[in-house]
C-alpha cells in the first residue's frame, strides 16, 4: 500500500508518504518545501513520489534533521536533481558512505544511499524564509531542527514524535533530548512540523506535554531507585508494559526497556530531585 497526501501549514508545504509491502503503512513521513528549500526527504521505498515533490518547482538546498532513512531516503536522488544537501556534521558523516540498518528498517522505509551533505550556515536564507539551524541531540545525535521566526514555523524532526512517547530506540539518549525541548521551547514559534505528526497550530504546548511527562518519568524512576530497586524492579513497579511484539518486530532496537534505561541515567545526573540542566546544550 502506498499513501502520498498533500498538505500546507501555512507558509510550508508537504507531501505525507506512507508505503507498506502489505497492509496499512507502519508510520508516515512528511516532506516539506518552504519557498525554494526542502527539509528531509522521506523515505526511499517513496522515492518517485518524494523526487516529483522536490522537483515540480526549483529548489535551492535541501536540509536534514538528521540521518535517519526515512528522512535522509531521497536525499542523494534529489541531489542527483541538481539541489544540494545540508545538515549536521555527524550526519554528513553518517551519509558519506552510507550506513547499516535492520531488516525491519528496509521493510519500512529502505536504506538511504550515501550522499554528500554540505555544512549548514547559521541561517539559510531562502526565497523569503530565514530558516536557523538549532541542534537538538538525543533522539539522535546529529537531530537538528530548523526555526523560521517571522512565521513562527518550527521543522521538528522526530524531536517531537508524541506526547507521550512508549518507546526508545537504543541508541537514544533522554538526558540530551530533555535539554532539546526545554532549548526549543525557549524559541517563539507556533507550527510544530513533526515528520510524522505536525501540529499546525499549538506545537509549544505539545512540546510541553511532551517534556511534562518525560520529567515526571525521571522523576518517578529516580524516587524508586532512591528506594533502592534495580532496573528490573522499576520496571515492574511502573504501570507502563512493554510491547513485546515491537521489540520482536524491530530485533530489541526499540522498546519501553530502552527509555527506561535511559530514564535512569538521566536520574542520576539530577539525583530524582529536578530537571537536567541545560547549560551544555550544544549551540
């Protein structure tokens, strides 16, 4: 099953693609325009759909939030178009030869050929649009968003993902992404353009969300293993459940037990008792 939707948020355009061997598509990824610059690119398994989008009107770069393939899955195809690719140093690095990924990953979405990513300004200046680059690790560590200030646009990646986010992958890591929230919600913006759930209207209140319940997660870990219980045992006292059948699916690469783990590190950096400090936010 395929699914190509369009959609605008104000200023910014995007094509939602969704692609499944069979059923319904796992998750959907948006790609967006704003003028003449594109941010992400979808995933490869949608690659005629996405290149179509990112040419039916001149494009002057093309930015990344991060490497991941269903954002990076048609970068080297549109480059091949003529539009550069900008993004993160580490993402550059992760794209310069391409890089391994499950087998679930290929079902979904497929792997992103390498591509040469150039390094990002401090702003890029579009056709009208004034777009920052902010950097905001944890869900990955090359995770960049881009702000547009005048229209109050944020292009979020997979910093947002849900309000109450289930599920970690591995390699995530809460502290780093506990300082990104609480650093992006420092900007005024309005439109919170996820990847896979944007929020036209209303996105700091959903960052907030977000930050509320990942705190009061730290929180509550940090106050069991004050009481002196190992991970297994805060695991069984927490009302969340594991889905087993999404660890099974994705080999062990995501699963509650990961944002559990990483709950507890981010708990010994504050002993329980408040939020992780922002002060060595990468700027």
């Amino acid at each position: 099953m395929r699914v190509v939707r369009r959609h605008r948020f104000g200023a910014a355009e995007a094509i939602e693609l969704g692609y499944a061997p069979i059923g319904r598509p796992f998750m959907n990824v948006h790609f967006y325009r704003l003028g003449d610059l594109l941010v992400d690119s979808g995933q490869r398994h949608m690659r005629r759909e996405a290149v179509a989008f990112a040419t039916e009107r001149p494009a002057s770069r093309l930015l990344l939030t991060h490497h991941h393939e269903d954002h990076s899955g048609n970068a080297a195809a549109i480059a091949a178009a003529g539009v550069p690719v900008l993004g993160h140093p580490l993402c550059a690095a992760k794209l310069r030869e391409g890089f391994r990924i499950l087998p679930y990953q290929q079902l979904v979405w497929g792997a992103a050929p390498p591509v040469t990513v150039e390094p990002l300004p401090e702003v890029v200046e579009g056709e009208g649009f004034r777009l920052r680059p902010v950097h905001t690790p944890g869900h990955s560590k090359d995770l960049t968003v881009y702000w547009e200030a005048e229209r109050g646009l944020l292009f979020s990646g997979d910093l947002y993902l849900a309000d109450r986010i289930k599920i970690f992958r591995v390699d995530e890591d809460l502290g780093d992404q506990l300082r990104s929230l609480r650093r992006v919600l420092e900007l005024d913006f309005d439109a919170l353009l996820c990847a896979h759930r944007p929020v036209a209207s209303g996105g700091p209140a959903r960052l907030r969300a977000k930050l509320q319940y990942l705190e009061d997660l730290v929180g509550e870990v940090g106050r069991l293993r004050d009481r002196g219980l190992g991970l297994r045992d805060i695991r069984r006292a927490l009302p969340q459940r594991e889905s087993w059948g999404t660890v099974a699916f994705t080999m062990g690469n995501v699963a509650f037990g990961h944002l559990l783990r990483s709950a507890l590190e981010a708990s010994r950096e504050t002993g329980g008792r408040g939020p992780v400090s922002s002060a060595h936010v990468p700027r």
